[in-house]
C-alpha cells in the first residue's frame, strides 16, 4: 500500500514538473506539440494532472527538452551514485568511464601508453575535450601538430582528422570529455616548439 501511495506521489508530480521545464524553456504548448507530435490538449492535460503520463508520451517531451526522463518524472535517486564502470582496454589505452548514462556527453579518464605508431588522423561526429593530468600528449588536428603537458586542454571538432598519443617513453593520462551532439566546452592548448 505504501508503494502505491510512492508511485501516485510520483505520478502526480510530473504535471508540475512538465510545466515547469516547459516555462524554463520558454517553450509555448503549440511549440512542444509541434516538436514532439503530441496535441496540445494532450500536452495540458498532462500538465494539469488530467492525463496519466506514460512513456510514449514523456520520452519524446523529454528529448524536445533534452533532459533526462529521471527529470521529468522526478524520479528518486537509486543506490549508490559512484560511478563503478570496468575499464576498457583498446588500441593501447586504457579508458575509466567517469559516467553512466548512455548517449549525451560522455566522460574517461583515459591511461595512453606509449607507441611508436605514426598518426593516423580519423573523423567521426562529435565534439571532444582533452585535458592532460600527466604526461605529455602530441595531438595532430587537422594541419596543426600540438604537444600538451598537464593543466593544459585541447577542444576540437572530431570532424576535424584527428589523431592523439604520449610524447617519449612514459604514458600520459588524461580526461576526456565527448559529446555526440556537438557540445562544447573550453580550451588552451599551446603549439609544440620547434
């Protein structure tokens, strides 16, 4: 009976919440519905507590926002909030996922050990930030080819070839910021001296 009384709670929250996003965005009903295909009665009536939400009506709200579902539903935390991913091994590094959610931005903190491979610029989608915790790091972006040290960042558009490993015999550790959407964030980077 408690856990009925929870998820009532739970389900009595959204409207709110969904009004409140809404207003956040300045977003008009007619906008919401014309971005998620939901009618703007609908839209009201889940807003003012007329409407059950279900998924197929919060998942799309949701992406028109672009926040996550917990949001709008308000949805508790759950457990333990570390973030406890194994490590990834590939192509010589060693990547500590620093975020659990899939998609949107994502965060490492990655171990690059040293190779004697010549760089090999590739593009994808996205948009990425480096920044060196030790070690030196050679990026090769586009026609510029940069050595970065600790305390120093890099962002770049991955459509731009790119290609990064170690500078000497140690390897270097760094974060790695990489949104799919394009975000961005900022950057220092100082070129590599002669």
């Amino acid at each position: 009976m408690a856990e009925d009384q929870d998820l009532d709670g739970v389900l009595n929250g959204v409207g709110p919440r969904l009004r409140k996003v809404r207003k956040e965005r300045g977003a008009t009903l007619a906008a919401l519905s014309e971005a998620t295909g939901i009618s703007v009665s609908t839209l009201s009536r889940l807003e003012s507590g007329g409407r059950k939400p279900s998924l197929e009506l919060l998942l799309p709200i949701a992406r028109a926002h672009q926040v996550p579902l917990d949001e709008l539903v308000g949805a508790p935390p759950v457990g333990d909030p570390r973030v406890r991913a194994k490590p990834i091994e590939r192509g010589g590094r060693t990547y500590f996922p620093l975020t659990r959610q899939p998609g949107g931005l994502q965060a490492f903190k990655v171990i690059c050990r040293p190779t004697r491979e010549e760089p090999e610029p590739r593009t994808h989608e996205g948009y990425e930030w480096l920044y060196v915790l030790s070690g030196r790091m050679r990026v090769v972006l586009g026609p510029h080819d940069l050595e970065v040290g600790p305390g120093e960042a890099v962002e770049f558009d991955t459509r731009v070839p790119h290609w990064f490993g170690p500078v000497g015999d140690g390897p270097a550790e760094f974060l790695s910021l990489f949104g799919p959407q394009g975000e961005r964030m900022h950057v220092r980077a100082r070129p590599k001296s002669g």
